[in-house]
C-alpha cells in the first residue's frame, strides 16, 4: 500500500515551469529530510491524520447531551473545523480497501478481467496518492491568522544611486499592477521622489482578502541587475531596493490589544518638514510615535490633518509590532528544529531581476523564471508568491512530521 504513495516526497516547486535549483541551493533547504524512504514519510504522514481523527472522536464523546457549557461550545467549534479531515479520511480508507480488494484481480487467468483490474487498480492508486500526496497535506496544515488582512507595502532605495530609485519605481508599478489584476485597492501614502525621476522610498497600502498573506513573502532586498540609460559604455550596474510588507489590520481588529497599550506610546506632534528641513506648514500636523518597550518609532506627515497623520502613524506602529510577533514566532520555530534555512532578516537578498537574461530568481527557493517583463507587469510575481506559499507550507508540514 505504502508503495503506492512514494509520490508524495516530491516537492510541489517542480511542477512550476522554468525553475533551475542549484546544488547549493538545494543543500541550503536542509529542513527537507531527503535521505528519508517515501514509505517511511507518507507512514508518519498517515499516523497524523489518524491521531487527528481520533481525538476528533474523543471529542464527539465529551459532548454532553444539551450542549449547554462553554466547553461544550469550544469542542462543537473543533469538530466542525475537522470535518474536512474526517471525510478525506473516510475516502482514503474507502479507497484503500477498494485498492486492496483489485490486488488478487491483477493476476486472475481470465485476460479481460485482469485488464479491467489492472486499469481498475491504476485508477484507486492515483485516488489514493492524490489524497495523501495533496489533500491530507492541505487539510493537516493550519490555516493562516492573517489570511484575512490588508498589506502595508514600504520601499526604500538602497545601493545604486539614481538606478536603484528607479528599480524602486519599477518595483512600486509591479506591486500596483498586481493588485489591480487581483481587484485590491491600493492608495499610495508617501512617496519620496528624486531629480533623476526616480523614487527614493514609498509606501502604499493595498486592501483586500488576502493582500498580506500574498505580499507578505516580498519582505526583503530585491536586487537589479542591468544597463542603466545613462551608461554610455554598457557596463552592467547592480542597484537594490529593501521592501518590508507589514500587515495592515482594522481599526476595530481585538488583536491590536494583544499587541501594545496607548500608555507604552509615547506621542508627540510638530510642524511638517520639507525635503531642506524647512517647515512647510503652520500647523502642528506631524506626529511621532515611539513604542517605548520595542524602541519603534514611527513618523507620518504627508495627511493634510494630525488627525489623518496620527491614524496612519498608528497604522503603520500597529503593522510592525505585529510583523515582529510574527518574525519571533518564526525565529521560535526555526530554533526548536535547529533550521537555519533563509531567515527572516530584511537584510538578507531574496530576490534577482536580470534584464539581460530576461530572468528573475529568487534565491530562497532555488526558483528562476525567464520571464522578467511578465513579473515586472504584475502577471509573472503570482508565480513565486504562489511557490513561496506553497513552500512555507510544506515546511510548517515537516515540522509536523518531525514532531510526530
């Protein structure tokens, strides 16, 4: 039976075109246990999904008859969140018996019912490995709690002068693109612009389901390669650009309680300043804040109001108090396994545009798509944010097994 499932250990990036993975890179994923037998994986595999289930019967049997105490309530909660689990459960044991009742058939005299057996025994394979390979994996790992949020988008021009603020602009177009395509709203909330035309930082909210689970995966350096306009003899030029993705949640979003009080922020207002340091208004509409115990502060004054500049200032306190608890868990994760695959450093390089090539390749996992001018129009990044997500899941699903 096991046998039949060895599918299951190939990594799901392989079925994405145009990926080239280094043996560098691959050694690097070393939270990947690829020495391990498909048999063995997809038996610790199945041991889970069945603990799952039969805690899910020990709830069924806690339950009291009137379904009066909140414990009762908690536990109705649960089972209706594995039920999922429970019918692909009862599939796959379907499935399999149905598998192992075609085995006798393959070797029966009768050479048309051992051909039907044998495309009967062909088809239940494929169910099960389906089921095991893709299915238990989608339903074991659990569900993101900030599936739901909008995205704070912030860029800023790092090495290369003129040409990495205008890779900053470019970048900026993709990400606005994208969420077009994808009918999330955006709103840019500042933007720092040169004499070259280019963008020295930027920051831009883009709201809609999902927004942040998707971007959340673009948090990093993004590096250039390519022939500026202005270089007359052709020499290729490497520029980068730092892009943090923060989670934008509600105003009326009962986490943020969880996250800091009004009494550890420190608030102060002053007049707005120009790009000499002049001040460019009358009025007192510029706010600072500084969470005291994390030491982050955070300063807005493009909003006309205080008001407007201290709710956007809040905001963008909010995203990254919440992004570090989220980066902490991770890093909590990480050293539990002892992993040191990519971290989450914002100054680590994710991502390679080479216009040359035509290429883009993000180094966290070894993927390289030669379509440039698709991604940078917005169309080619689902690509690598779909393969990202799909890796972060496989790895919160090792650990699972690891534990197991």
């Amino acid at each position: 039976m096991l046998s039949l499932l060895s599918r299951w250990t190939r990594p799901s990036v392989q079925t994405l075109r145009y990926f080239t993975i280094s043996a560098g890179q691959q050694a690097q994923r070393n939270f990947r246990n690829t020495n391990e037998k498909p048999e063995r994986k997809s038996a610790r595999l199945l041991r889970i999904v069945e603990k799952r289930i039969e805690e899910r019967r020990r709830l069924q049997s806690e339950l009291s008859g009137d379904i009066s105490t909140p414990s009762d309530i908690t536990r109705l909660k649960n089972l209706k969140e594995s039920e999922p689990l429970q019918s692909a459960w009862d599939k796959w044991q379907e499935t399999q018996k149905l598998l192992d009742e075609t085995k006798f058939l393959l070797l029966d005299k009768d050479e048309v019912m051992r051909a039907l057996a044998i495309e009967e025994h062909e088809s239940l394979s494929k169910s099960v490995t389906e089921i095991v390979e893709t299915t238990f994996p989608s339903l074991l790992v659990p569900p993101s709690t900030t599936s739901q949020l909008s995205a704070l988008v912030e860029l800023k021009s790092g090495v290369g002068g003129s040409e990495a603020s205008l890779f900053l602009s470019n970048l900026l177009r993709m990400y606005l693109r994208l969420a077009n395509v994808r009918r999330w709203k955006t709103e840019v909330v500042s933007q720092n612009m040169t004499d070259g035309g280019g963008i020295k930082d930027a920051t831009i909210e883009i709201k809609g389901e999902g927004a942040y689970e998707a971007l959340r995966w673009e948090s990093g350096v993004h590096r250039v390669q390519r022939v500026p306009a202005t270089e007359a003899s052709g020499r290729v030029h490497t520029s980068t650009v730092a892009v943090v993705v923060l989670p934008l949640m509600e105003e009326a979003d009962s986490r943020k309680e969880e996250l800091f009080s009004l009494n550890d922020v420190k608030i102060e207002v002053m007049r707005a300043r120009g790009a000499g340091g002049q001040h460019v208004n009358k009025t007192e509409s510029a706010v600072r804040l500084t969470h005291i115990p994390s030491g982050i502060t955070v300063s807005m004054q493009d909003e006309r109001s205080q008001h407007q500049n201290k709710r956007r200032a809040f905001q963008v306190l909010t995203g990254r108090l919440m992004d570090q608890k989220l980066t902490r868990e991770i890093a909590e994760r990480r050293a539990t396994r002892q992993n040191l695959v990519r971290g989450a450093d914002r100054s680590e390089k994710i991502r390679t545009y080479n216009y040359a090539q035509e290429r883009v390749t993000d180094h966290r996992i070894g993927l390289s798509l030669m379509n440039l001018s698709s991604v940078m129009e917005g169309d080619g990044l689902h690509e690598f944010l779909e393969a990202l997500k799909k890796d972060h899941d496989e790895t919160i699903l090792e650990d699972m097994l690891n534990e197991e």
